[in-house]
C-alpha cells in the first residue's frame, strides 16, 4: 500500500509585522527578507511532511514578487507540500500581505521550492506521496508533473552550463592579464 499524506498535514503558516530594518528605500520589504521567511516555511512542511530531523532546500525554483508589502502590513506566509517525486518534495508558498490599517488582504508573493528529505547519513532518502483534498491542493497538484519535468531540464541545462564556466580569480583570466 501506498504511504499518503494531504497537503494539509503539512501546512505551516506564520504572520510577521513588517519591521522598519526590514525595508528598503521605497519604504516596501526587501525581497531578500521575504525570501528567507518564504525559505523558513517551506523547509518546516518539507520537515512535517517527511518526518525526518534534516531536509535541505534543492532549488528555489520560483519567486513571484506580485505587490510590494509595507510596514503597515502584516505578512502571512502558508507553505505545504503540493506534489512529490520519489525523494523530492515541492512546497507551494503563498505570502499574503494584510493592511492592518484597512484590512484589505491581497496575495503579495507566491512562490514553488523544492526539498529533499535526508537520512542521518545525509542521503536522500523516498518521502510520502500527496493526495490532495482541496480544489487549490488539486489545482497545484495537477500541474506538479509538468512542473517536475521542467526542474530537470534546467538541472541538465544548469550542469552544462557549470561544466563551461571557470572557477580562477579574475585577475587570473587570460583576458584581464594585458
């Protein structure tokens, strides 16, 4: 039998108050600041998904910053597994700002990371797979496969890519050296 979990199981959701060293000169968050609480979130579900002491962030796969959030704002981050492969968990986040002036709510930032779960030798080792239960868990379920595949092209194409690129100093390029 198959070992399931919902992306329910997984959810975490933390609110934040905007601090003023948390923004930049246009008095908005910096994205660097979001990007960890966002980073924070998704490795406690990828951690409550596989039950395990160490999981690891193996790409950030996408950010999208959608409207800037201010200091009179609250920052609500929700985070689950929404699709796995055989040792790989995507975690969906959904960042909602809340004016806590007027109330007004809108969804500020979303974005898709991808972690896996490690044994106490620090191997990969295979996670639950998703059975999801919402029309949103069903939504971001059902382009998961699509969304994995594209994951692994760009690794192929990152390792190419690495595999040209040089490692020396600058002033040790042969181009720099006159």
């Amino acid at each position: 039998m198959e070992n399931y979990k919902y992306p329910s199981d997984s959810k975490i959701v933390s609110t934040d108050q905007v601090l003023i060293n948390d923004l930049n000169n246009y008095n908005t968050l910096f994205g660097g600041v979001l990007m960890k609480k966002i980073d924070n979130n998704a490795t406690l579900s990828a951690r409550r998904h596989a039950r395990v002491k160490e999981c690891v962030t193996a790409s950030t796969d996408s950010v999208e910053f959608l409207h800037p959030i201010t200091q009179s704002d609250s920052v609500c981050v929700e985070s689950s597994v929404v699709y796995t492969g055989e040792k790989s968990m995507e975690i969906f986040c959904k960042v909602i700002a809340e004016d806590m002036i007027t109330a007004e709510r809108k969804i500020a930032a979303i974005a898709f990371l991808t972690f896996v779960a490690l044994d106490e030798n620090k191997r990969p080792i295979k996670v639950p797979k998703i059975k999801p239960q919402t029309a949103e868990e069903h939504l971001l379920f059902s382009d998961g496969e699509n969304r994995a595949n594209i994951r692994k092209m760009k690794r192929l194409q990152s390792k190419s890519m690495i595999a040209s690129l040089n490692i020396k100093k600058p002033w040790e390029l042969e181009e720099c050296v006159k």
